[in-house]
C-alpha cells in the first residue's frame, strides 16, 4: 500500500504520499518493476529483496541492508547508497550513473534506551562479491568502498571515484574506465584484461598481481600526429557521397586508431567506408550515414551509434560490448532493382548493448554475443539469430 501510494504521489494523482521507509525490515519482499524514485529506504533491511528493474533514483538507500538483493536492471541513478551493504548482490545491467558508495555514518540506537540515547559507527560502503557485470557506473563515487572479488566485467565506470576503493582480487576484464580516478586503491589480482584504461593513471594505486593482457591505453602520439589526415579522410568520403562518386572516394581506415576523431564523424556521410579493425573506443558517430560500412572486427565499446544509418553494414566480429544503438537503422539495404544487402553481425559481440528502438529487420546475427542487450522495441522481423547467445537479453522475441 505504501509503494502504491508513493507511485500515485510520483504520478500526481489523488491519494499519493511519498513514501518512508525508514529502519524497516523489508527483507525478501518482491518490488520488482516498482517505481521508488525519491524513497527513503535509509537504514532498511532489503536482505534478499527482489527488485528487478526497480527504480531507485535519487532514492536515500543510506545505510541499508541490500546483502543477496536481486537488482539486476534496477535504476539507481544518483541513489545515495552511502554505508550500503550490497554484499553478494546481483546488480547486473543496473544503472548507478552518478551513485554515491562513499562512507557514511550511521546512528546506533541505545538496546534499552532507544533512540535517546545514539551512538555513531563510520561504515564503509561495502560491496564485496557483489554482481556488476555489464552495469553502467559512470561518474559514481566509490571512494574508500570495499568491492573485495566483485564482477565489475564489461561494465563503464567513466569518471569513477574509485580512489582508495578495495578492489582486490575484483573482476574488470572489459571494463570501461576512462578517465577513473584510482588513487590509492588496491587491485591486487584484480583482473583487467581487456579493459579501457584511458586517462587513467595507475601510478599511485597498488597494482601487485594485476592482470592487464590486453588493456587499452592512451593514443600513441603517432595517433595523434594523424588526426588532421583522418578529418581529411573522412572529408573525401563526404564529397564522394555529395558527387555521387565524382569527387572524393571511400574512407579507408582499416587498423587505425580512430579515438583521436571524437565526436568529429558525429552524423557524418561515410558511406562504404572501410574500417576493419580500427579502433572506435567511445567515438560519437550518433547519425552517422554508414551505409554499407566495412567495420568488421572493429572495435566500437561504448560507442554512440544512436540513430546512425547501418543498413548493409558489415560488422562480423565487431566488439559493440556497451556500445549505444537506440534507433539505429541496421537492415536491409537496397542497392537497385531486386537487389539488396542485409547488415551482418556474425559472431559480433554485442553484450549489454542499448539497441532500443533500432531496426533490425533481416540482419545476420548468426553467433552473435547478445548477453545483456536490450532490444526493447526493436524491430526484429526477419532477422537471424541462429546460435546466437541471448542470455539475460531483454526484449528480445523471435519472429
């Protein structure tokens, strides 16, 4: 009752209270899909609670007890999870943009006395063996937490306060982490393959057993030296599209480091553009013209496709683990009279991808890595799945 009158007061209808629910025990109740934006759940116990795609933002979860929560695909944006306890809880595809783990001090109340009489215990925020695979932690603030053994693996931690977190022995194989803050924590044995460690400087953090195979850093300056002969690249490409094959040609960027260009191909005419290989860590190609683009094996983590125009590209064995595809065209293509060509994913690895509202109509998944992706209204007619792995993804219905 107390949930629905909160969602009646966040919807502004008649009867809505916000709710508190403060120092409650609250262990293994099912919230799931609930909507608990703004609650004040400090100090609770949520021991086992089942809170699938609940959505805390900005909820006030200071101190609580959130041990063995369920709370994969849960929105806690801005949620205040200061002196937490998500021991052991599952926060796969969760969303904690901007969350605060840092340490917090709770008020003890006295066994007789009650709340007359408080004292006051520092507690850090405690999140180890916690589940955070393919979450989005952006910007939060783990400063001092413990994450001893946590999965962090494929998950973005952009601009992450992590500076004296325990993370040692934790899981960040594919990790996005640029631009992270990680003073003085510990990743002991912590396993960083694979993960992007732009911008971040791990001089002063203790890194004894670390596995780093693989890891991406920094741009080489010869990388940067190229910038300007990339933009003119792709300059060549927008004139061929313009002239219709007149003037310019194809971009070819096979192999390269394309992190330099940022946000410069941002709705940019790269038709049939060659990339194979390339590295795209993170770039803005949201309305990008791709049609026909060659980008197997690229790797675009965390890029921004949105609404970028895909139809018949070839993206086999590309890594899109995080990447942005809401609204993207990734379909058939036509190329004359009864002639066209699908997109083609095969054996791309696409975990935790956003491909809300993109179409997909007859593209080739075959053996694709779909773990964690959400398709939530995509278009999926026609399309080919066939072996593909589609564990924990959402929306996602064959027809």
């Amino acid at each position: 009752m107390m949930v629905t009158a909160h969602e009646r007061f966040l919807a502004g209808k008649p009867g809505g209270k916000k709710a508190s629910l403060r120092f409650l025990d609250l262990s293994r109740l099912d919230l799931a899909g609930r909507n608990l934006t703004d609650a004040d759940l400090s100090a609770s116990i949520l021991d086992g609670c089942r809170m699938i795609r609940t959505n805390l933002e900005r909820a006030n979860l200071f101190g609580a007890d959130l041990r063995k929560a369920d709370l994969r695909g849960a929105i806690l944006r801005r949620a205040d999870v200061r002196g937490c306890c998500l021991r052991g809880a599952n926060l796969t595809m969760a969303d904690l943009t901007q969350a605060d783990f840092r340490e917090g001090q709770i008020a003890i109340p006295h066994p007789t006395k009650g709340l007359t009489t408080l004292t006051h215990q520092d507690r850090a925020g405690d999140a180890d063996g916690a589940i955070f695979a393919g979450a989005t932690l952006d910007g939060s603030r783990f400063n001092g937490a413990s994450a001893f053994a946590a999965d962090f693996s494929d998950c973005s931690l952009r601009g992450a306060k992590l500076n004296g977190c325990n993370l040692k022995d934790a899981n960040l194989s594919g990790a996005i982490l640029e631009g992270a803050d990680v003073a003085g924590a510990n990743l002991e044995n912590a396993n960083l393959s694979g993960a992007v460690l732009t911008g971040v400087d791990t001089a002063a953090a203790r890194m004894g057993g670390a596995n780093l195979s693989g890891s991406l850093r920094e741009p080489t300056m010869d990388a940067w030296r190229r910038l300007e002969a990339l933009k003119a690249v792709a300059q060549g490409n927008a004139a061929w599209c313009e002239s219709g094959g007149k003037r310019g040609a194809p971009a070819k960027f096979d192999g390269e480091d394309l992190r330099p260009l940022g946000d410069a191909l941002k709705g940019g005419r790269l038709t049939a553009m060659s990339a194979r290989g390339a590295c795209m860590v993170g770039l803005d190609l949201s309305g990008a013209q791709l049609q026909g683009a060659n980008l197997e094996g690229a790797d675009l983590r965390g890029a921004c496709l949105i609404k970028a125009d895909l139809r018949g590209a070839r993206l086999t064995g590309a890594n899109l683990t995080k990447a942005d595809l809401r609204g993207a065209s990734i379909g058939v293509l036509p190329l004359g009279p009864d002639r066209s060509t699908p997109a083609t994913l095969n054996q791309a690895r696409m975990r935790y991808t956003f491909a809300q509202s993109a179409d997909l109509t007859a593209a080739i998944l075959d053996g694709a890595d779909l773990r964690g992706a959400d398709f939530t209204g995509a278009r999926t007619a026609r399309a080919s799945f066939r072996d593909a792995d589609i564990q924990n993804a959402v929306g996602y219905a064959a027809e």
